[in-house]
C-alpha cells in the first residue's frame, strides 16, 4: 500500500512542480536531470518503483514510510506555493499593480 502511495506522491509532486514552473516559479534544486523529469513525469514513475525495488530487496523497507513522509511535505509545499502563486497573479490581473 505504501508503495503505491510513494509513487503517486512523486508523480503528483512532479505535476505539482510542472504547475509552478508554468506559472513562473523555479525549482528549488536546479539540476538538470530534476528539470527534464518534471518534463517526463514516466521517468519519475520509474525512478520510484526503482527505488522501491531496491529497499524491497535489501529489506529496508521500513524507509518507505519516511519517503511517504517527506513526499507529502513536499507535495503539501508546492499546492500551497501554487495556491498562492495563483491568488497574487488574479489579484494583479484583476487589481492592477
């Protein structure tokens, strides 16, 4: 269950950033590769049942509880950075500067 909860995190958490950059923010990690996954939200899929995998086969899957964790603050994060981000752009376009 937390499997399948790890991978929609980090799929929202790209979708949730792919928003943000359109609507002018920037990454807050500018690698490239972070960049170009936001761009391909399979290879963010793929990476994460990866590394879900790994944990599973080294018997470390405990660790997934606290990526949930970590994924939900982000995810969290970016909808209120995006919320936000939003409300100040309808305020400008509707208020003026």
């Amino acid at each position: 269950m937390l499997d399948v909860l790890f991978v929609g995190l980090v799929v929202l958490d790209g979708f949730l950033t792919q928003k943000l950059l359109a609507v002018g923010a920037t990454e807050a990690n500018p690698n490239p590769f972070v960049l170009w996954s936001v761009d391909h939200l399979w290879v963010r899929v793929l990476i994460a049942i990866v590394i879900i995998l790994v944990l599973r086969f080294f018997n470390k899957w405990r660790v997934i509880q606290a990526l949930c964790f970590i994924w939900l603050g982000i995810c969290i994060y970016n909808a209120i950075m995006l919320a936000v981000g939003n409300a100040v752009i309808l305020s400008l376009a509707i208020f003026g500067n």
